[in-house]
C-alpha cells in the first residue's frame, strides 16, 4: 500500500529532496562510553554490541560502496545518506569526528550525512562541528531514549537521565539539527500506560523523527541472562500492534516515523519468534492501522 497512516520516511525525503534515497549503515569502529568504563560497563541491557551493521574490517568507503552497489540494482537514479549507526559515534575526538565525516560527505551521489549516538557524548566542539556540517547539507542525530520514565533507564543500564535527554534535544535543536528518537515498546515491567506517556514526551521535544522497536532477546545479551532468570512476559503481536496504534494516534503529525518494527538477526534471536518475517509483520501493522482507520496525530 503505498498510502501510509503516518508519515512515513521514504515520503519525507521524496518531498525533501525529489528523488529516492536511501540509508547506507556504516560501522566507523567507535566505542561507547557505557561499555569502556566512562558511563558504565557491558552496555544497555538489550545490546548486541552492534553486529551486523557494517564491517569494521573494511574502510567505510568500501563499506559505503558494497551497499551502494546492492541498492543500486534496485533504485539506480537513487542518492545516498551514509548512516553511522554502530556504537557511539559522537564518541571521539573532534578532530577524529571531523574526519570521518567529511569523508563520508565527500562520497559520491551523497546528499546527506545521519550519526547515531548517546545524549551524553557530546561536547561544545561536537555542537559546533555538527551545527557548521548542518549548514552545508542535511543533517540528522538519531539518539536512543527507549523510555521517559528514569527508573527503566536505571534498570535498563542506559547511563543517563530523562533530564539529560531533554538538554541534549534542545542544544540539537536550538542549532536547528533534525532529531530522530528511538523507543522500545514491551520493556520489563512497564506498563502499556506508560509507553504512551514516552509518546507523549516525545511530542514535548520537538524532535523530527521517531523509530519504534519491539523489545527482543538476543544470545550473549544481559537481557538474555536476565530473561532465563525471570521469564518476564513479552508482547504478543497483536498487543504490540494494538499499543503501536494508540502511540501513533498520539504522535504529532509532523513527527517522520522512521521504523515501525525491530529487525532482530534471526539467527540469536530467542524471543519473541514472531518477530521472524520482518515483510510479514509490517503488512500486518500496514492492515491494523488501515482496518481501524488510525491516523498519525488524530488524538494528540
């Protein structure tokens, strides 16, 4: 269907920039400060340390190019946004970030340039780095908040606060850099009461875009260990389609969803199993939303 209920990414950046295009995930091999030691040890409960995104062993330009050349076959008037997505990568030097990301601008058939980092890896310098990369071509910052509620972020190992969260946003946004928000439907021990006051939070930030994730356990995860211990209850599908329907109603309208669903690699996923068919589970959403007429933004 090619109509959406929401606002949908590939709409945003048809009308943007009039032609396709496409994310290209890259891995530049950076750390995280809640995996070294500066935040904390061992990362957010949930993470997989990134596999799958990228090959680090190869330069990015080769990495760049072997998607490139994927997606070409497909889309072959398409251009490109190189999208940082493993790790923390805001995570270095300034000098080192200016680097990397000139090069990537530098790519041909890019018109754009995505990080994905944490709210509390950034520096004046990385503001001004980011706000003068800005001016020049499109920008976005995806940042990953899962929950507005603080005591999930401490159960969740996160690192961070809400308020932190909250400041990161408004210096991105007095800069005037597009925010993407990440949040995951299904923690433990949240309630679906909450996850629409997460929405609502969102709205609070003026932020630009929003992906959603259902919670999944994966192999070799703190999650996992955590799971065989207490075997805590994940949503089915219907009732991560039923929540998804009511957030989306409260989204504001001009909020671009990026992602309706995880991704998880089938391969270490333990639970949920039905978040294998990745096709399947978005047609089933796409047919929710259309079969009980919910709209982005109808009861915000």
């Amino acid at each position: 269907m090619k109509e959406k209920n929401y606002k949908s990414l590939d709409e945003f950046y048809k009308k943007k920039f009039g032609f396709k295009v496409c994310k290209v995930s890259l891995d530049a091999g950076f750390d995280c400060p809640n995996k070294d030691g500066s935040k904390g040890f061992g990362g957010c409960i949930f993470c997989n340390g990134s596999i799958g995104i990228g090959d680090k062993d190869l330069s990015l330009k080769e990495q760049f190019m072997q998607v490139k050349d994927t997606l070409y076959k497909k889309w072959p008037n398409a251009k490109f946004i190189p999208f940082l997505e493993a790790n923390t990568n805001t995570y270095a030097d300034v000098k080192e970030l200016r680097k990397i990301y000139e090069e990537l601008l530098d790519f041909d058939e890019v018109v754009g340039l995505c990080i994905s980092t944490r709210c509390d890896a950034f520096t004046g310098e990385i503001y001004d780095l980011l706000e003068e990369i800005n001016q020049k071509t499109y920008l976005s910052i995806e940042l990953g908040l899962q929950s507005s509620f603080d005591e999930t972020l401490k159960f969740l190992n996160r690192g961070h606060t809400v308020d932190e969260f909250t400041s990161c946003v408004r210096e991105l946004r007095r800069r005037k850099i597009d925010v993407v928000v990440h949040v995951i439907n299904g923690l433990p021990y949240e309630t679906e009461e909450m996850m629409i006051e997460t929405i609502k939070y969102v709205n609070s930030l003026n932020v630009q875009g929003i992906k959603f994730h259902m919670l999944f356990i994966e192999e070799g995860t703190a999650l996992a260990e955590l799971y065989d211990r207490e075997h805590f209850t994940l949503l089915s599908q219907e009732e991560y389609v039923r929540i998804l329907g009511k957030q989306l109603e409260m989204l504001d309208k001009a909020v671009v969803v990026h992602r309706l669903l995880s991704g998880p690699d089938n391969k270490k996923l333990i639970e949920p199993k039905w978040l294998v068919g990745k096709f399947k589970n978005l047609n089933y959403i796409e047919m929710f939303l259309r079969d009980h007429n919910i709209k982005q933004g109808q009861k915000k």
